[in-house]
C-alpha cells in the first residue's frame, strides 16, 4: 500500500503543477513565444484552476485516507 501511496503523492504533485502552469499562462503571468495558444483566456484559468483542485484531491487523498504499512514491533 506504501507504494501506492507514493505513487499518488507524485501523480497529484504533477497534477497541481500542470494546474498551475495553465493558471500561470491563462492569465498571461507566462508567456512562451511561439506557442502562446490561451494568451489571457479565462477558460484557461478556471480549468487550470480545477485541474489544480483535482490534483490537491489525489494529493490529499494519498496522504490522509490510504492506510500506511506499519511494520509490527519485536
């Protein structure tokens, strides 16, 4: 189960990354010439926001509802 847990900590940390980058780009913070596809798009921000939102959840979820693998005392 620990490795479970490992791998959804890392997955909702990408997650909320990606969030934020769409956030950051969505509200022009970021700019990359040549592929600036949402310049100062909203929609962009509220998904970017809820992807965010999303990977907080797995985040969460990964760390306080999966049980962690105890190893029994000697």
């Amino acid at each position: 189960m620990e490795h479970i847990r490992q791998l959804l900590t890392i997955v909702g940390s990408l997650i909320i990354v990606v969030g934020a980058a769409w956030v950051a780009h969505g509200t022009h913070m970021v700019s990359l010439p040549g592929t600036d596809f949402m310049p100062k798009d909203s929609v962009w921000t509220v998904n970017g926001s809820l992807v965010a939102i999303f990977g907080l959840i797995v985040l969460v979820g990964a760390r306080f509802l999966l049980p962690r693998d105890h190893e029994p005392s000697a």
